[in-house]
C-alpha cells in the first residue's frame, strides 16, 4: 500500500531559526514528489516537483531535497510569513493521482 | 477565472440531505480531481477525470458518493444521504494535463458539515 509519512507532526520556530522537515514514503512506481503549502482556509498551494534522487529545487527560503526513500525540506532564517502547514505528496503514473502525508503545521514566531 | 473556484465555500446539511458541491477548473485544464481532507490530515484522493471521463472513481468512500464533468469542464461531486462522517473539506483541483510535468492547482475547498 502507498504511504507518505511526514515529521514532525508540527514544528514551532523562532525567526530565522532554521529546521528541516522530512517527507518519507513508499508509492510503488512513483514518478516524482511534489512539495505543497497550505494556509488555514485555503487550498494547497504548489511549491516544487522533484523527479529522481539527488535533485534539489529552491525557493526563496525554502529548499527541497529528493533521495530514493524520503525528501527534505529545509527552511532557512524562516519569517512569520513561512508560517503554514506544508504537504508533501508523491505521483504515480498509474491514476495521475496524488498521495499526501500529514502534512507539517509550521509556526514562525516573532 | 484564474484559479480553481469551488462552490459553495461552506455547506451545512442534516443527517440523510444530499448536496451537491461544484468545481470550475482553470479555463482549458483537461485534467480535474477531487481530494477530501478532514481536519489535521493531509488530502485523500476521491475521483479523476480527464475531459468529461472519469478515469478513476477508486477514492470514492461509498456509493453514496457520484461525481461527473459532463461538458469536460465544470464539475460536481454529490453526496446522497450524508453521514456525519462525510464531514471534511472536499478539495477540486485542475491540471493542464496529466502529466508529473503540469502541477495540480487546488481551489479554497468546500467546508461540509452534517449535524
């Protein structure tokens, strides 16, 4: 069975704090991994696709690994702004469709 | 319009209503889909369709739940005698086409809450 898990579940950093989030999964013939951010009430909004292991895409403060079991993606000197729930999803060919992990709640404070 | 638009935002019914949520996709993206969320978890996916077929209906909890696109553009999911655990955020979103190379683009969602 398909299966993205995210961690942590929730993280609270100061301003500038830098952190990482982990997106690790197993989605038999997966295609690529997509990078999605969510704020309250709105629609996941795209960030980044990432397609084979090694590959790394950028983003403002936002960076996005890709290696063959898990993706990263690190915050540098993050801002109140940062502040949503960020979603990772891999893609099969097989269905078109997207599978989401958890999601990681991220709070940027003052 | 410029983004996925979904209809109504929130939608409040009893237990046993059916409703109808609608989605209009981006203006000639050919690849639409449904995805439910509940509360603090990431989107699950429902339904796809590609133009006016539905390629995928794996998603779908329940045979309570029917989606169509009959035009290729405009979509509505319906729900027939809702439970109160049909009650999450029903996320629409459109691609150009379907391709790991084109993005899903997800509307605000509608909220649905059964009493």
């Amino acid at each position: 069975e398909d299966q993205v898990t995210q961690s942590p579940e929730a993280l609270r950093l100061q301003e500038g704090e830098s952190s990482s989030l982990n997106c690790s999964y197993t989605v038999s013939g997966l295609r690529g991994l997509f990078w999605y951010r969510q704020d309250p009430g709105k629609g996941p909004e795209f960030l980044f696709t990432l397609y084979s292991a090694g590959e790394e895409k950028e983003k403002e403060r936002l960076k996005a690994t890709l290696t063959k079991k898990e993706s990263f993606l690190h915050i540098t000197a993050p801002k109140p702004e940062d502040s949503a729930t960020y979603l990772c999803a891999g893609y099969k060919a097989a269905g078109n469709k997207l599978t989401f992990g958890g999601g990681t709640r991220v709070l940027v404070k003052p | 319009g410029a983004g996925v638009s979904q209809s109504p935002r929130y939608k409040v019914a009893k237990r046993g209503q059916d409703v109808a949520l609608r989605c209009d996709p981006i203006s000639g993206h050919v690849s639409l889909f449904w995805y439910q969320q509940a509360l603090g978890q990431g989107p699950e996916f429902l339904t796809y369709f590609q133009n006016e077929a539905q390629l995928d209906k794996s998603g779908l909890p329940s045979d309570r739940f029917f989606a169509e696109r009959p035009e290729g553009s405009v979509s509505t999911l319906k729900i027939q005698r809702t439970q109160q655990e049909d009650s999450a955020v029903y996320l629409c979103a459109s691609s150009l086409y379907s391709s790991i190379n084109q993005p899903q683009h997800f509307g605000d969602g509608t909220r649905l809450s059964i009493l």
